[in-house]
C-alpha cells in the first residue's frame, strides 16, 4: 500500500482502470470456458460497485482520494491473483484430463488463439445470446457488505445475479 501511495493521483487513477479492465477480462475468459467464480470473491472486492470508474471522464475520479485508489487497487489484485488462479487451475485439470504433459505449450497456443478472437467477438450473430426478457439498463448499486452478502447466499443457491436481483426488486415493487 506504501508504494501506491508514493504514486500521483493520475497514476493510480490509470492503475485503477486498468485493474478493472483486468478483471473484466478474466471474468469474460472463465464465463466463456464455463469456469464457475464464487460471487462472494466478487463481492468483497469491490468490482461490482466500481465497474463504472472504467470510464476516466466519470465524475467520482475527480473527488476519489489517493487512500481510496490505493485500497481499492490492493483489493482488484486480489480479485485478480484469485481469478487467475481458478484459470490455472481449470487448465491444469483440462491438460491432466488430456493427458497434455505440455503445459506451457498449450497456454502459449491458448494465447494465440484469444489474441487472434479477439476482433472476432461481438456483433449480431444469428442465434447468438440470451434471448430478450425486457429493457436492460446498467446501473450501479451501492448496497452495504451485509446486504451483498445475503444476495451472495441466494445467488450461491444455484441462480445468477440477475435473477435474484430483478425477483427481489419486483417483490419489493408489488409489496
């Protein structure tokens, strides 16, 4: 934490961004492999509410504080040094199932290949994705730890993060 505090504003401001593109990234790479991620690793993280400060121009740069950058920044590494352990992992178990001994050259080609997808991803694609279910907006949503962590639990109970917010928010809605 010393160290990113020695840094100026607008340094761990750009390490912040990046950080969170990271984890953007590494999410997208284990959901494409099927590669399941505990939400309660997310959630202590601070990804879900901060997912927003991607953007430079976005106004909570201007008042966040170097402390703020340096915590939050120590916690997106975790985040990431976990997901990325949960990948090597899967990759492990996928060459052992295999019977590939060469680890390295496998990564090495795997990396080929996101690289060379990368503008192959995205578009219209016929049958492609969820289908509709009704308007989609982004929000962001400040909720305390506790109340996180309750939605962890149902969330963990097998259905996705979508889900379990929209039934909670419509039963709120209809009481």
């Amino acid at each position: 934490m010393n160290e990113l505090l020695k840094m100026t504003k607008p340094k761990l401001k750009e390490l912040y961004i990046q950080k969170l593109k990271e984890i953007e990234s590494l999410l997208g790479l284990l959901e494409e492999q099927s590669i399941p991620v505990t939400t309660e690793l997310i959630i202590n993280s601070n990804y879900l509410e901060s997912r927003s400060y991607k953007d430079p121009d976005e106004f909570g740069h201007k008042v966040m504080k170097k402390e703020n950058y340096a915590l939050d920044i120590e916690k997106f590494q975790s985040l990431i040094d976990a997901l990325e352990k949960l990948k090597q992992e899967y990759e492990i178990g996928n060459q052992n199932q295999n019977g590939d001994k060469d680890l390295e050259k496998s990564n090495l080609i795997q990396t080929e290949n996101e690289k060379s997808n990368l503008n192959q991803r995205g578009g219209k694609r016929k049958g492609a994705g969820r289908k509709a279910f009704g308007i989609t907006k982004k929000v962001s949503l400040t909720l305390s730890e506790e109340t996180w962590s309750e939605i962890g639990v149902l969330i963990g109970n097998g259905s996705n993060q979508s889900e379990v917010l929209r039934s909670l928010i419509e039963k709120g809605l209809k009481s």
